[in-house]
C-alpha cells in the first residue's frame, strides 16, 4: 500500500521524538533477520509502522508481546502512551532488483555482497519504521555478518565483537529512514583522511585494480568538492565520516546516503574511462556531496518539494566540479546530454511544474514519477537560470538562510522563498510563480527586420542570458548578456549578422533562428569555437527533429555535414546515443531505419579520417562500433584486440563490437561462449546475454524474453537481456515481442517500483507501426498498469503519436 499525503500528515502531527535501534543479520544466505526498537511521542492511541514481506513476524509494545495485525506491509499499533517503544522482529527476503536488502554473489570470484539499498519507500522492507521524510529520527545500529567482511553505515564504526561477526556504528544525528544504509562484503578499500573526518572509496574485490587505477583521483576530487563546499555553504558538514562505496544493483547512478553514498559499480568501468566520463562522475561526486546539505541536513518535508533536494544538487554537481574540483566543461555535458531529455519531458501530458503543489502528489507511487527529467535536469536548468538573474551573492546568501534555519529538520518550497527574499530586492516570489509553479518553456525566437536581428520571448518568464553574433563563416563578432521580458530586442549593431541567442545555456528555453542563420548553422555548425555554444545548437537541432520541423532526411544531413569535424567528444557521444536509440526509433520508420544507421556509421569514419585527439578517436571508434555493418573489419578488431583506429578494445568496447556483430547475425552461441569465457565477471555475463539476446533469430528473441520473464531475474539482467532485445534494425523480427511487453509488462511491474522503472526503461527501441502504437493505448486504457509503469508508458505514447 502506497502510503499517502493525508496519512503521513496525520502520522506527523501525531508523532515526534522518534528514533531507532536497528539490528540486523546478515549471517543467513536464505533471508536476513531484523530486530528494531522504536521509540516515540505519541499524541494518539493508535498509529502504524511499515515493514514489508515479513515473516516470523514478533511485535513488543511498551513491554508486552501482542498478536501483530499485519496486512498491506502495515503493522498496526494500538493503546499506545504519551511515550512508547515498540520491538519488532522479522525475517525478510534479500532481494536481486535493488529495492531493499539486495544481495549478489561476484560470478568473477564468488564472493557475497549485501547491501540496503533504501531511498523512497523502501526502508521498510529492511526494517520496521515510520517511512515518511517527515519523521526523521536519529538511527542506531548493529549488523552481524561474516567476520572477514566489512560493513560500512551511515556512522562510523565504533565497536566489534570478540568473535569479529557483531559491529556497532555510532547513532546518526536526526535523518529520514529512506537514507538509512548498510553495506557489507570483503571491499577493497581505499581510506584516508581529510578535514579532520575519515573518507573512503570501496568497491568489490573483482574491482580492486579498476579502485586503485582510479584511486589518487576520486580522492582528490573529493576533497577538493568538499573544500569547494565549504566556502559556498556555512553550514559545516554534519556527519561523522565520508565513504563512497561502488555496490551491484543499484538503480540510481548513485544515492546520497549521509555519511556513506552508494555509487552503482557500473561507474568504476574497466579498461578505458575517457576524460568525458571522468569529468561526469566528477558531476557525480559533487552532486551527491550536495544532498549532504541538500536532502540530508535539511531534507522536504513531502515529495512535491524533490527538487528542494534533486534540482539543487543536479545544479550544484556541475558548478563545484568545475569551479571546485577543475574538471572543464562541465555544462557541455549538461547541454548535450542531459537537457534535451528535459525539453521533451516538458511537452508530454504526464509534464508537472519543477515544484508542484503538494496535493498533486496524493501518494508515495506518485512521487516516484516524478524523479524524472523535470526534477533533475528542467530543475538545474531553472536554478543556473535563477543565479543569474538574481545574482550569485545574493542567492548564496539565501542558501545559507535556508540551510541555518532549518538544519536536521523539514522544509518546502515556502521557506526556501523567504530565505531568497530577505537576501534580495528582486521579485524572488513573482519569478517563482512562473519558473517553479508553471510548467512548459518559452520559445526565444529571432526574426529580421530588414537585416536587424530582433529578439523576442514567445511565453512569460523573465531570460537574462547571452546573446552572441557570428559571421556568416560563423567567426565570434560581438557577445553581450541581454535581459529579456515582455518586449522584443532589437539588435540594430549585429544587422547581418548571424545571431544566436541563450548561446552558454544560461535559461531553459526553446531555441528559434531566424532562417539565414539557421542555414548559416547547419551547414557549419562544428565551426563555432566554443563547445557549450555548439551543445546548445546541437540540443536545438535534436528538438527542430522531435517536434518534426526538420525532416529526419534533413537531421542526418546535418549530422553527417557537422558530427565528423565535432571537436568535443562529449557532444560526439551525446548525438550518437540521442539519435542512434532515440530519434530513429520515433521519427524514422522501420524500412528506412538501416539506412539511418548506415549515416550514422559513415559519419562516425569520416570523424576518424579527420585524424582527431585521443578522446574523439574513442568518441568516434566506439560509435563506429555499435553502428557498422561491416563484419570482416569487425572480426579483424576483434582478432587484433584493437581497433584500426589504434583504439585498444578494453572489455567494454570488445563486448559493443560482439553485440554488433551479432545484431547483423554474424556471431554465432559458439563464438559468444567463448568471449564469455574469457570474462567471467558480472558486467561480462551480462554483456553476454546482450549479445546472445541480439542475434536476428526467432530462437535467440524467445530465449531472451523468456529469461527477462523468470522470477528471480535480477534488474541488471533484465536491463542486459532487453538492450539485446530490443534492436532499431529488426522491427519486423520483435513485433510478436512487442507485443508480449505490452500485455506481460504490467504483471511483471507488479515486483516493485523499482522494477517497474526497469520495466519502463527497456521500452522496445523499435519504430512502432499505427497498429503497435494503437496497441499500447489499449493497454494503457484497459489494464491495470502500476503508477509507476503507467506513466513511463504514458511518456512512450506522447512520443510516438
């Protein structure tokens, strides 16, 4: 049962001066046990705590034992007292989709991790608990496991057993139990100290050359994001120690867990990891170290107030890793790959402002929807556009109101706007009006009147952004930043000019030339020197595309003019990706799809002939190698173990080459077995069940969806199997497979929320006929579709009709 907005208000107004004891045992492979003791205020006689999937279920209320009325993972609790203590033991199921106490065995050396992966709703099936944000209380804890693990908490270590099996951790300041955590396992462990604090980086021991080739690194990162964050932040950091742990399983690219974030182990990849991919974990470590403030220190009071936590560290994960930790470009990434995303999201039915009000958010289930483009990368957009109309003094100086007047405790929307307004003279409350309560985007729009370009805002929000002029060779003439309201810009200096307005990505606004400098662009985008600049453009093209202004004839035209001279091998990634599974597969139909990729092929060649830098090299050789269709120079990379680029196939790059040969059917269960065989980790079972999964016969299709179908698939298999699936050049092949998602989906959502975005994030990257998309509005119309597959399919329909 998805707990709701009434009930967690109720529960809050009647609670206070909670905290826990937790106990956990993790010495048994079947299941684990739990033992907590709840202590409360209570202004009422009865309440009820979660805990789900229980067994063996004892319940202890104010010392008396009482026969537990447990139904919908609810535990009801009656005759409660002013103060009260509740015990409540339980065996529960480990779990293989990351949502609770997930548990894996390393194919690599077989070695057992176990780890509580919590976040919104989700602590209660670890152990019983209030599980609203609302409720924060601080935590105690004591695992007992192997003696030669480790286990890491959300506090520090602070005792040990004789035997070795028994820790204890120090007891939390006051946090929301979505954030409770703990890891156990034989990490490979990298540890030091800093600003007086222990920090630490673990990973699997099957990982330990990949921690300590990247150790000197992470650690400097993070100590020069955390320095960075003291300078920006008066609040000093509020918890004992600091580790990031790479753990299997993970859904989220990372959690912001105080004291001990958890990064999905994906993050640490073996062989290669490109400048691009160091600088976006970098993102990566200053956006978790954000929610330390952001979420942890001061953490929403309901979930209609996620961007209170995501879009601030989304924001703040991008400028401290470039001003704090020196890592360039920063917001090329953002604008390339990530902001596009948001434009479309913004145009979808299911779209919601940045900050909706809490009665929009009626439940847990609903909540969960809304982590989404919007909350993350609109709301960054939003937030860098807000520091530069107000002014980054200013909003500091707000910051860190909020932050004094509300740390260990709840906040919304509200507060946040008064610690803004006391800290400026602007109309903080009107910009939040139509920024955070409104949503949708403007459209900046340039026209010519003669050959004066004139800028205009087709919508309602204030724009205070640059505005940069070009020659028609598309040479930098004049730059300035320029205010835009309610009446048009002229620019009478810049007539002839080609003008491009919003070129550093400042707002977050539809983008419109007029048509000479779209020409102009087109035809010569990889001219313009500065990247951001070109991301920006390149973002503009893909929407030109989505909204079906630019025919896909005339897109890849324009990708094949400009993507083999890109000098920037972020942008060069990002294209690839958003067309290669994105565009083709909504905008260019099934028969033509082949075509599409053959330009995409051909353009990543023509990058290489250019003869770029190392980082375009691998940009273009890996693109190459999820798009050729030539198998003999294929097979010859993989003969060599090099690509003839001069680009060493590391193990990621060797498994894209065997998933590509064995799309076009050139790779047969033989050959795959052996690639298997010679990595036996668990990225490499995966990558071989992707490959397996590809192969353009009826017998690999209906074995592939038959393992995505078994009961205990973990959610990485079921990611690896449906990335095989599902290929944009045999749609013919998967229609029977379409149409099984459509009709099992639901029933297989029903696992989990989390299994349910699993679920909806392996849509089938087919062009769908009138028939197919017709199918998925039946579904959506007849069946009981879970919230949160609901409107992952709801988001699908939009962007295909």
């Amino acid at each position: 049962m998805s707990l709701t907005l009434v009930e967690a208000r109720a529960r809050a107004a009647q609670l206070s001066d909670v905290s826990y004891a937790v106990e956990l045992d993790l010495t048994d492979e079947g299941s684990f046990r739990c033992r907590t003791t709840v202590r409360f205020a209570s202004s009422g006689p009865t309440t009820f705590l979660e805990l789900a999937r229980a067994e063996d279920l004892v319940v202890r209320v104010n010392g008396s034992a009482v026969e537990p009325s447990y139904a919908s993972d609810r535990i009801a609790l009656e005759g409660l007292l002013e103060r009260n203590e509740v015990v409540v033991e339980a065996r529960l199921p480990y779990v293989s989709d990351g949502d609770g106490m997930h548990a894996m065995t390393d194919p690599a050396d077989g070695e057992r991790y176990v780890s509580a992966y919590c976040g919104m709703d989700i602590a209660h099936r670890v152990f019983a608990c209030f599980d609203q944000n609302d409720l924060k209380a601080p935590v105690s804890l004591t695992v007992t496991a192997d003696p030669a693990w480790t286990v890491l908490a959300n506090g520090l270590l602070t005792s040990v057993s004789d035997d070795g099996a028994t820790r204890t951790f120090a007891t939390t300041p006051p946090i929301p139990v979505a954030l409770f955590v703990a890891c156990a396992g034989p990490w490979h462990s990298v540890t030091w100290e800093h600003a007086a604090l222990p920090f630490g980086w673990h990973a699997r021991r099957s990982q330990a050359a990949e921690l300590d080739r990247d150790a000197a690194e992470l650690r400097t990162t993070t100590n020069d994001c955390f320095d960075h964050f003291a300078v920006l932040f008066e609040e000093p950091y509020a918890f004992d120690s600091y580790d990031q742990v790479f753990v299997p399983g993970l859904n989220w690219g990372a959690m912001e867990l105080p004291g001990c974030v958890l990064w999905a182990d994906e993050l640490l990849p073996r062989g290669v990891i490109t400048d691009g991919e160091r600088t976006d974990r970098a993102t990566v470590v200053a956006h978790e170290m954000a929610h330390m403030w952001f979420g942890d220190l001061v953490t929403m009071t309901w979930w209609e107030d996620t961007w209170l936590q995501e879009s601030f560290a989304d924001y703040m994960g991008y400028r401290v890793a470039e001003d704090g930790a020196g890592f360039a470009g920063t917001w090329v990434s953002h604008e390339a790959s990530r902001k596009p995303g948001a434009y479309e999201a913004d145009e979808r039915r299911s779209t919601h402002p940045v900050a909706p009000e809490a009665e929009e958010i009626v439940d847990v289930a609903t909540a969960m929807t809304n982590f989404d483009a919007i909350s993350y990368s609109k709301g960054n957009s939003v937030l860098r556009q807000l520091v530069t109309w107000l002014g980054d003094e200013a909003f500091l100086a707000g910051v860190n109101r909020y932050l004094a007047r509300h740390r260990f405790g709840n906040a919304t929307l509200r507060d946040f706007v008064a610690a803004l307004d006391e800290s400026s003279d602007r109309d903080v409350h009107g910009w939040v009006d139509v920024w955070l309560r409104a949503s949708g985007f403007d459209t900046l729009r340039v026209t010519l009147d003669g050959d004066v370009p004139v800028l205009a805002r087709e919508g309602r929000r204030p724009h205070r952004l640059r505005v940069t002029a070009y020659d028609d060779e598309l040479v930098e003439r004049d730059s300035r930043m320029v205010d835009l309201g309610d009446e048009p810009v002229r620019l009478d200096d810049w007539a002839g000019l080609v003008v491009v307005p919003h070129a550093q990505g400042e707002s977050f606004a539809r983008l419109r030339l007029d048509e000479r400098s779209w020409s102009a662009v087109a035809g010569g985008l990889h001219r313009i020197d500065d990247a951001l600049t070109r991301a920006v453009l390149w973002s503009a093209a893909l929407d030109l595309a989505h909204t079906r202004e630019l025919s896909p004839d005339d897109f890849l035209a324009l990708v094949a003019t400009n993507l083999p001279h890109e000098t920037n091998a972020t942008i060069v990634g990002s294209v690839l990706r958003r067309v290669h599974r994105g565009l083709l597969v909504r905008r260019v139909p099934a028969d033509r799809t082949a075509t599409a990729v053959d330009t995409l092929a051909a353009a990543c060649d023509a990058g290489l002939a250019a003869g770029p830098d190392a980082e375009l090299t691998t940009a273009f050789t890996r693109g190459l190698a999820a798009t050729s269709r030539d198998a003999d120079r294929l097979r010859g990379w993989l003969a060599d173990g090099r690509a003839d680029s001069d680009v060493d196939l590391d193990p990621a790059l060797r498994w894209t080459v065997v998933h590509r040969l064995a799309e076009i059917g050139e790779l047969d269960e033989a050959e795959i077995a052996a690639e298997e065989a010679h990595d036996t980790s668990a990225s490499g079972a995966q990558a071989a069940a992707t490959a397996r999964a590809a192969r353009p016969t009826d017998g690999a299709k209906a074995a592939a969806w038959a393992a995505m179908t078994a009961p205990d698939v973990s959610n990485r298999m079921f990611s690896a199997l449906a990335q095989g699936l599902w290929s944009p050049e045999q749609a013919g092949l998967l229609a029977p497979y379409v149409q099984r998602y459509l009709a099992e989906g639901p029933a297989l959502a029903a696992r989990g929320q989390a299994f349910s975005l699993v679920i909806g994030w392996s849509f089938p990257t087919v062009a769908f006929d009138a028939e197919q998309v017709a199918a998925l509005r039946h579904t959506l119309d007849t069946a009981e579709v879970p919230t949160v597959l609901r409107r992952s399919w709801e988001d699908r329909y939009d962007d295909l009709s």
